[in-house]
C-alpha cells in the first residue's frame, strides 16, 4: 500500500456500513451488511459481522489479503457500546482480528456528531431504533448517557414510538383510549384487520415484536390529522428536547453557539412536524444553538475521525465526504443487488 488506510465502521440495530478510505480521502471500499451491535450479537458476533464486511471490502477494492492488518487506523463506532466497559471488551477482541494496526471503539454517536459538523464538537442526537445523545466542548468534554432502554430511563426511537402506536391502537378499539387512526392504521401495516388480530399475531410469535418499530413512519404519517399520533411525536420532540438540555448544561454551553446534529433514522425522514417540534423546544432551552438534521452519514464520520488520526488535512476530508455521499447515492439505487456494494 502506497497510502496508509483508514477503516472506518458504523455498526448499527439494523445494518452495517464500512468503508475503507486512505490518507488522502480517496473511498477504495464501502460495503453494507447487517447489524453488529454487540448488544445484540455479543462481542463475538459483532467481530464475525466486521471480518465479513472486511473481506468483501478488501476483495472488491482489489487490496492484498495477507494476514496483518488491513488497514492502519480502525474508526469502530457501534450502537450497544454505552459504558467504558464495552468499549474495552470490543476493543480487546478487535486487537486479535486483522482489522487495523490502531484501534478506537466508540459509540455510534460519535461518528454522528463528525460528520455533522466541521470542527468535531457539539452535540448529536441519534433517533433510530433507540434514541442516544452525545455533548462534545471544545477542550474535549464529553456528556453521555447510557441509554439503555426503560432501566436507563430511556424513552424514544423507533421502537418505542412503535410500541406506544400498538398500544394506542389496542386501547382505542377496546374503549380504554380515546379514538384514533392508528386503530386501522397499525394493524393495515402488518396485514390484519384489527388491533386484536395483530395482538394474537404477536402472541402466537407469527409476527416479531422487535417489527413494531417499522411502525414509526406509520406515526409520523398519521400524526398529520390524528391527535394521538400527533402527540406521540411531541413526546418524542420532548425527548430529544430533554438531552440535547442535559448534555449543554453538564457541558456548560447552554449560551454557546453550538452545532446540534440530528441523525438516525426518524430524523433523516425530515418530518417537518417532528423536526419544528425539536428545533422550537431547542429554541426555549438554548437560543445559540443550531440544530440540523445530518447530511452525511455516520459511516462518514467515522472515516473523518479516521483522516483526523493520521493528520490529513482539509482536501482530504473534504474527498473522502464527497466520495463517501456519491457511493452511498448509488447504494441507495441499487439496493437490490446485495447487502453491500464497492464504488
């Protein structure tokens, strides 16, 4: 290799992006697979995840297949690494794998919060499946949260907006609620008539529980003439609202100018309801800050703190962004011809 290599990694609930980038921003490799949270795979199987989305990467961008490392900076950021805890244990096993010569794991937050912004500090909100945030000051400070679902206090993303939606459904056809669309609607997603019918489907295992957060554009489509989809859109708006608060205060920057990058999935569907619903909350709690849905994906984030690492200067990045935006545009085309594509 003529060029060190950066292996950049985005590890979510749902899939896998990894690309390989070197020093000078060029995008050699950018292949999709399925999940790799460890937190629902296990270190091990997270790691099984990565080597395979490695070999496909080296073997289409025509790169040596020898044993040592592939590349010589490993950005792993993955949903499911909350605690330093999880990141020593991904960490260790990564070091034993031929990813990379130096190895940083993080939480996906991270990789969203450097490809929203230019100089790598704010704060980022990540609303998919779950909901997290992460405050970065200027000097390095970080805030986090766990986030842990319910036994972390976490309320948010698309499963539990999914799960608020069934219940909705549910108490609105027997009378314990009030009326709503989402009566007819959240059943019509998953072929049934009524919410009774989906509720014995979910019984009996003939549909996956883990499926209720598909239902999320369900929600955000009914909230714009149903009271109660609507409000549950305004408690996820709340949510956001409550930890970009949090993280600000504990960093002291509820005053500053800040870049709040919103990312995940709820938020790249740029509802204007829900995207209005954050950035007036915002507005009450931290005048100065700027909120902006994510425009890059995190993979790009990742492979900038990568470029970071290895002191690549601005052309680079600004490369590696715009080569990494055009693959994934034709990914995005094309996503019937398999998990992951190179350029």
């Amino acid at each position: 290799m003529t060029q060190a290599l950066v292996l950049a990694i985005d590890g979510g609930n749902s899939k896998t992006d990894l690309a390989l980038v070197r020093a000078d921003g060029e995008v050699v490799a950018l292949v999709r697979g399925p999940q790799s949270s460890p937190h629902h795979l296990g270190v091990e199987g997270c790691l099984l995840v990565l080597d395979e989305l490695l070999a496909q990467a080296v073997k289409e961008a025509g790169l040596p297949n020898g044993d040592g490392p592939v590349a010589e900076v490993g950005q792993l950021f993955l949903a499911g690494v909350d605690f330093p805890s999880d990141e020593e244990a991904v960490q260790k096993a990564a070091a034993t794998r031929r990813l990379a010569r130096r190895i940083s794991v993080g939480n996906d937050t991270f990789a969203v919060l450097r490809a929203g912004t230019n100089s790598g500090w704010g704060v980022a909100v990540v609303c998919g499946a779950g909901i997290n945030c992460v405050g970065v000051a200027p000097d390095g400070r970080q805030a986090r949260f766990p986030a842990l679902g319910w036994i972390t206090g976490d309320w948010g993303g698309g499963y539990d907006v999914g799960l608020s939606a069934v219940s909705a459904a549910a108490r609105s056809e027997d009378g314990r609620g009030q009326k709503t669309s989402l009566e007819q609607a959240v059943p019509r997603y998953f072929g049934k008539e009524t919410p009774t019918q989906l509720a014995e489907a979910f019984h009996h295992n003939e549909i996956e529980e883990r499926r209720v957060i598909e239902l999320a554009p369900v929600v955000v489509a009914e909230a714009a003439h149903d009271a109660t989809a609507a409000s549950i859109v305004a408690r996820l708006a709340e949510e956001v609202v409550t930890l970009i608060r949090v993280a600000l205060d504990r960093l002291g920057l509820t005053e500053a100018p800040v870049e709040v990058v919103l990312g995940g999935g709820l938020m790249q569907s740029r509802d204007k309801r829900l995207i209005s619903a954050v950035a007036s909350g915002l507005g009450d709690v931290a005048p100065a800050a700027i909120a902006k849905v994510a425009s890059s994906a995190p993979v790009v984030g990742a492979a900038l703190l990568g470029l970071d690492e290895l002191e690549a200067g601005a052309a680079a990045q600004n490369r590696a962004r715009r080569e990494l935006g055009e693959t994934f545009e034709r990914i995005e085309n094309d996503r019937n011809n398999g998990p992951g594509r190179s350029r």
